[in-house]
C-alpha cells in the first residue's frame, strides 16, 4: 500500500457524479431492501378474472399459482368440449396478464436494464 492512501478512490470515480462508494452500496442496499418488498407484497396478492358472462371464474396468485378455479354447470357442455376450454385459457390467461401487469408496475420504478 503506497503512502497517503486512505481507502479512498482518489477525486472518486468517474461518471458517479462524485459520489463515494458507500453512498453507492447504501443506495443498492436500500433498493435491494425495497425490491423484496415490493416481491413479498405481489406475493400475498390474488388476482381474480372470469370469463364467459361469470361461468368460469378462476383466482391466481401474485407468483402465478393457480389457486381456484370455479366452472358453473351450465356452461359444461358435453357436446361442446372444445367452448369449455377455450373460456377456461382465457379467464386463465387474462388472470396471469393481470399478475405480469401488477408486476411491470411494482418493479417498474426501478428502471434496471435487462431486469423486466
């Protein structure tokens, strides 16, 4: 180690706009910290869609869990397999568009290349 260093980058880095690198790892910390939150927080979320004028009714979780799936009886045709399903992809579709949107806005604000 040379005389005079004091664990210092001299005149800072450059391009951090003077700012030193515990300010930076603090900053990093801290979005760390908030991004977990902001996880934990879709985690505990559900999201509801139907389909179907209210036949088809499913709920997912914010981590994209199927957790209910509810069919009414009339809509259950035996000679219409084909109709069933395609209420059923896309209630379920549209549950998982809304999770995909609550999770562009929670971790949008962090605005990290290559992340979303």
């Amino acid at each position: 180690m040379s005389k005079g260093f004091n664990g210092r980058m001299p005149g800072g880095m450059p391009g951090m706009g003077g700012m030193n690198m515990n300010q930076l790892l603090k900053q990093a910390k801290k979005m760390q910290e908030d991004m977990e939150k902001s996880q934990e927080d879709l985690a505990s979320k559900s999201f509801e869609s139907t389909a179907g004028g209210g036949a088809i009714y499913v709920k997912v979780s914010g981590t994209k869990t199927i957790e209910e799936i509810k069919i009414k009886p009339e809509v259950i045709d035996p000679d219409d397999p084909e109709m069933l399903q395609d209420l059923v992809l896309t209630c379920v579709n549209d549950a998982l568009k809304k999770v995909d949107q609550a999770t562009n806005e929670a971790f949008g604000k962090y605005n990290i290349p290559g992340l979303m």
